[in-house]
C-alpha cells in the first residue's frame, strides 16, 4: 500500500519531469529547433536528471562509483539545473511575448542560455575560494583569560567523493593562517559512503597537533561507517563530542550527535541535553550540526550554539528555500532569548560542487567578557 507521503513523493517527482520537459522544449522552441533537436533538448534533460539521482544514490550506497565520475555527474547536473531554471524563466517571457503577438527575438533565449551557464561557472568557481566572516562574541561567566581568545567556526567539510585529501589540506592551511586558539568542527566531517579516511586523519592530524579541535557528527556521516568515520577523527587527535562534555580552560564545551526532525528525534535530542548535567553557572558552548532544539539548548544552560548543516542553501536560488525552515537561525549570528546562535555555511559542498553567490567561509570567533 503506498502511504501518502511516498504518494506526494511521487507526485512531487512527476511534476518535477514535467517542468523540465517544459523547459526544454521552451528552449526547443525558443531558438526554432528542428523537430529531431527538439527531442533531444528534452530527452537531455531527462538525462541530467536521471543522471543525478543515479550519482546520488549509488553516492550513498554503493562502493564503486569512481570519484571522478560521481564529480562529473553533479556538475552536469549543477548546469542541469541552472538550464533548467533559465527554460522555466524563459516560458514567462515567451507567453508575455506570445500574448502581445510579437515574434521573439533570437538574442532573448541567448541571453537566457548565457545566463544559466554562467551562474554556474560562477558556482564551480566560489566552490574553491573560501572567505573569512568574523564574529565578537560576549558569554556570561567567560573566564577573564578568555577574553579575546580566537576559535575557528568550520563546518560542512563533505570529505569524499568530490572533496578529499587535497581539499582537507587546504581547509588546514587556511585555518592555520588564521592562526585561532582552538577549532570548532560543527559535523558533516564526511560525505559518505565511500571515503579513504587515512589521509584525511593524517591531513587533521597536523592540526591537531598545534591547535585543539572539538567536533560533534553530523547527519552525512551516517551515510556511510559510522564508526570508522568517527575514529578516523578521534585518531586525527580531535576531540569527539558525540553527546557529552568536555571542560576546556574553565568553559564547558559539549556536542551532540546529529538528531532527526521526528517527534522521537526531538524527544532524544532533548534528553541527550539534559544528559550532558552542564553547569549554569560555567560558560557552556554546545556544538549541534543543525540549529535546532533552541529552547531546549537554553534551557539545558548553553550560552553559545554553533551550527552547520543549512549550507545557507548552498547555491542561489536555494538559500529562499532554507530561511522559511529554519528562521532567523538558517546563517549568521542570531539571539535566541539569552543564548546566541552561530550558523555557518560551511566550506563544503553536497551534490553538485557549487557555491552561486554563496561563497564557503571559516568563521572566526572573538570571545569577550562582560
């Protein structure tokens, strides 16, 4: 029997074919293709789509696909996906031109064309070049000698199959020139399912060694070995923070496992903070891989909650799909009653390797006292 959300799950995705066939052939249509070429436009679509969720499926399950293929398919589908919001924009043009009864000129679908096209050249290209957002930071209670001491905010690094062990070096290198006095890493270390995780321990390790890490997983390391993942980080020297806490110079910095959005999710994570018996009147830091379970955090005595998870939506347009789910607490550094929350969009990349007008940052926080 087919339950109602696999049934909106299948309706979702025939509308989905729909529009792409919509735009392909407002393409077809647009530059006046023969009707041979108008099949294919349409059928090329399909392709990309199909392609995608082929790549993203076997990304998640199987031990075969080569890197390098799966980083093909994303950015086919990345440019898939520009394309295909340029067809949907172009049909709006063409009816406005069709209702006036005027021709369409050949440089409008040109336009639209170029345009897709270079917003995702412009993705591919902010992929690799990370910036820097700074952040000061007032806690209750902080330690005297914790004032103007400097963390490194990264998330979302995706190690797998398109960001590996050169990437791992430069997100080191980069944190290591901002010279900070402890790293705070909020999940989606991996991608999953396939990873050689030994030069990412051996990459993190180096870090490690000068600096103190702390990191509690995210969701995209359930794709794969779980615990393989975690002790590759534990061995890189890390501090795992996998629902408890640890005490660093007289600050309670604690981490939870990734929670799901389900009532039982929501009623663990609540538990497991209730678990960690922080101390109200000690600064508490809480790493949580998504921004959620606010009040409870509060609640539990947190003063500073650092988050992932959203990429901020990763690649425009999708940041408007992110803020209506998670509010004012999607990207940024937002106030939650008495607690502070400090959401990055990480460094990473999941699915296609853009980052359209969204560049990937480490964040850098100054702690002040009162």
């Amino acid at each position: 029997m087919i339950s109602t959300k696999m049934l909106l799950g299948i309706l979702v995705f025939a509308g989905f074919i729909g529009l792409i066939i919509l735009s392909g052939k407002m393409y077809a249509v647009a530059f006046r293709l023969s009707p041979a070429w108008s099949k294919a436009a349409m059928a090329s679509g399909l392709l990309v789509l199909g392609g995608f969720i082929l790549g993203m499926t076997m990304g998640r399950s199987a031990q075969s696909l080569h890197p390098t293929l799966y980083s093909a398919i994303n950015i086919i589908a990345g440019f898939g996906f520009y394309l295909f919001l340029g067809g949907l924009a172009l049909s709006v043009v063409m009816l406005g031109f069709s209702l006036a009864k005027t021709a369409l000129p050949l440089f409008i679908p040109i336009t639209f064309l170029s345009i897709s096209l270079l917003l995702g050249i412009t993705g591919l290209i902010q992929s690799r070049s990370f910036v820097t957002v700074e952040y000061s930071v007032t806690l209750a209670n902080l330690p005297q000698e914790w004032n103007g001491v400097r963390a490194v905010l990264v998330s979302d690094t995706h190690f797998g199959l398109v960001n590996h062990a050169k990437f791992s070096d430069k997100v080191i290198n980069n944190i290591l020139t901002l010279n900070p006095d402890l790293v705070l890493h909020a999940g989606d270390f991996y991608d999953g399912p396939r990873v050689e995780t030994a030069p990412i321990t051996v990459s993190w390790k180096r870090l490690a060694e000068k600096i103190p890490v702390f990191y509690a997983p995210g969701n995209h390391e359930t794709y794969g070995d779980y615990e393989m993942f975690v002790n590759s980080v534990r061995n890189a020297g890390v501090t795992v923070l996998d629902n408890r806490m640890v005490e660093h110079k007289g600050v309670q910095i604690a981490g939870l496992t990734y929670y799901g959005t389900n009532a039982e999710s929501k009623t663990a994570a609540n538990s497991a903070l209730e678990n960690l018996s922080l101390d109200k009147n000690k600064t508490a830091i809480l790493i949580n891989h998504p921004p959620t379970s606010l009040a409870e955090a509060e609640n539990a005595g947190v003063n500073l909650m650092v988050s992932g998870h959203t990429h901020n939506g990763q690649f425009w347009p999708m940041t408007y799909v992110v803020r209506p789910i998670y509010g004012a607490y999607y990207y940024g550094l937002n106030l939650f009653n008495t607690m502070q929350v400090l959401t990055t969009s990480g460094v990473g990349t999941f699915g296609p390797p853009f980052r359209t007008f969204n560049s990937p940052e480490l964040v850098v926080i100054t702690f002040k006292t009162q």
